[in-house]
C-alpha cells in the first residue's frame, strides 16, 4: 500500500506509515483493506508461549490409535521393482 502523502509503499497490514506516520484508515478503507494483524508471532505460536498458542493445542482433536497394516506387493504386478535402501 502506498502512502499518499509521502508516497512509502508498505505492508498493508500498518495502520500508520512507518515513514511519516500518516493514518492510513481511509487509504485502506478506500481500497477494500480489512487487514487483521495476528494476535502472535509464529514464534511465539510454535513455542507455546502465547495464551493463543495454548488455546489451538487444547482444541486440537486428540490423535486416533493406527492400526498396523500389510501392504500386499503381489497386487502391483512386475512391471515395478522394489528395493530397500540403507
């Protein structure tokens, strides 16, 4: 976004110009702009050191058992060769 009276280009997610502290409400009104910064940084996310962060992981679903399961090779044909790396 760019600023109208300095003319700084910048995040669309600034409420004021880093430049000259313009408002830019109505710039971003004007443009259709309904930015919402995030309530945490990713750090703070994957740390768990935000309320926020907290709250996703409690509402995360608990992980369902997986049962071991055989893969039938014979199905696939010979025109595929299998090998097993280190």
């Amino acid at each position: 976004m760019k600023c109208e009276k300095c003319g700084y280009v910048s995040f669309d997610y600034n409420v004021a110009c880093p430049a000259c502290n313009k408002d830019l409400a109505q710039v971003r009104s004007r443009l259709g702009i309904f930015y919402l910064p995030p309530e945490v940084g990713l750090e703070g996310f994957f740390t768990g050191a935000s309320d926020v962060a907290k709250s996703a992981v409690k509402a995360a679903p608990a992980a369902a058992k997986h049962e071991e399961a055989e893969l039938d090779l014979d199905s696939v044909g010979d025109d595929f060769e299998f090998t097993l790396d280190d």
